[in-house]
C-alpha cells in the first residue's frame, strides 16, 4: 500500500471515529454522566419507578399536588358539670329538725374561729353559701343537714370571714333526707356538740333552750318513730 493509500485510509477511520463520538458519546436528554438530573426549572428530578398506564400516572401526579387531608373536627362534647357541695337533690320534705349554737351571754363568735371549728367537726362550705355535712364519699347526695348563720340573711361570705362576727347560727336538717332520720341526728348531734366545745358556745333546742340528755333522747324517739312511719308508708299491699 502507497503512502498516498494510506493516508486516505486513516482519514477515513478517523472520520468514522468521531462521527461515533458525536452520534453515541454526546449526554442524552434530560441526563449527564456524573451529574444531577434536572427538569426546565432547574429543580432536580428525583427518579422513580412506576408501573402502570399513563392514566395511573396521571392520577398519581393530580393526587401528589392535593392539599394533605385535614382531620375531622373532634367532636365536641357539653362539659359536664360538678355538682355543687351540699347541693339537694330534692326540695321535698315534710319535717325540719333544727338545733342552735349561739355564743354565751354578751359574747360573739369571730368567721375564723367559726371556719375552723367547722371544718374540724366535717362541714364544707357550699350551695346557698352555707356550711354542709355530706355523706362520705357521695358528695353528689343532698346534705346530711346543714349549717346557716343567724344574721340575716343567714348566708356566709367566705371572702370576708376573716372580719366576720355573728351571734351563732343554726343546724338544719330536712326529712326524708340521704339517710334514715336517726342516722341523720346520730351524724348531726356528735358535730354540734364538737362545734360548741371548740367555740365555747352553748347548744341549744329548737325552742332555744338549752339541750340537754332528755331532750337528747326525746329527739331519737321521734326520729325512729318517723322512720317506722316512711317505712309504713312505703309498703304496698296487693289487692285480692
């Protein structure tokens, strides 16, 4: 082969060589080697794979743009409301016992002392700003009885006891009550009697005199004689 020959063939395979550079050498759409994809935007295009017709693929993008679901409002529920201490459940009554503690003569009983020695003797302060006796652990039961003040109008501002000042006040209780009448004055006696030691006041019957043990008993007769009563009345007697 002649210089010339061979000349002209190296010419040719070097233009066959760079025609494969430019045809299978050159970056594919939307790819560079050792670089990110990236659309139009400049934003990177994560890879992904899918399956499917392009209608899928379509819902698929349309689904992608959606706002993420919000969750259902929670239900909203009326609060439920506490029961106020003392509270009664019924105004229905057909008897009231009541007892009195007053300060002795010339003296006065002060909020403080008061506040104290109900507390010490279980009576919480609550419904018509009243002290109460409840039932141990049924706070949500009328009261046992109660306790209002004397002065008018026999309520107590728990706010201004510390310059509070009263003559006494009153023990009541409203039969039928939580429990039987002489529970109930066996649960009332033992506190009034704590109250007067603790106040040095004097206790006194509903005709304000001066409670002693007859009196004491009397009382008891009455309350099971009431009971026996309710009990009577309860009953129903089938007919023939």
């Amino acid at each position: 082969m002649s210089p010339n020959e061979l000349r002209v063939l190296l010419l040719i395979v070097g233009v066959f060589i760079l025609l494969g550079i430019y045809y299978f050498g050159r970056p594919n759409d939307g790819k560079r080697d050792g670089a990110d994809s990236r659309d139009r935007t400049g934003d990177r295009l994560e890879p992904w794979i899918y399956e499917g017709d392009d209608e899928q693929v379509s819902d698929q993008y349309a689904a992608a743009d959606d706002d993420p679901p919000v969750a259902d409002d929670p239900v909203q529920t009326e609060p439920v409301e506490e029961p106020i201490a003392g509270e009664r459940t019924s105004s229905e009554f057909d008897r009231i016992v009541t007892l009195f503690l007053v300060a002795r003569e010339g003296g006065s009983i002060g909020g403080p002392d008061l506040m104290v020695a109900a507390e010490k003797a279980g009576l919480v302060f609550g419904d018509k700003c009243v002290y109460h006796r409840l039932i141990d652990g049924k706070p949500d039961q009328s009261p046992v009885f109660s306790m209002a003040n004397l002065t008018e109008p026999g309520s107590f501002e728990i706010s201004a006891m510390d310059r509070m000042t009263t003559p006494g006040v009153c023990f009541f209780m409203t039969l039928p009550g939580p429990l039987s009448a002489l529970e109930s004055l066996d649960t009332l006696l033992p506190a009034a009697e704590r109250m007067a030691e603790l106040l040095d006041a004097q206790l006194l019957d509903e005709e304000r005199n001066a409670l002693g043990r007859q009196r004491i008993l009397s009382l008891r007769d009455e309350m099971r004689q009431y009971d026996r009563n309710l009990t009577q009345e309860s009953v129903t007697i089938p007919f023939s």
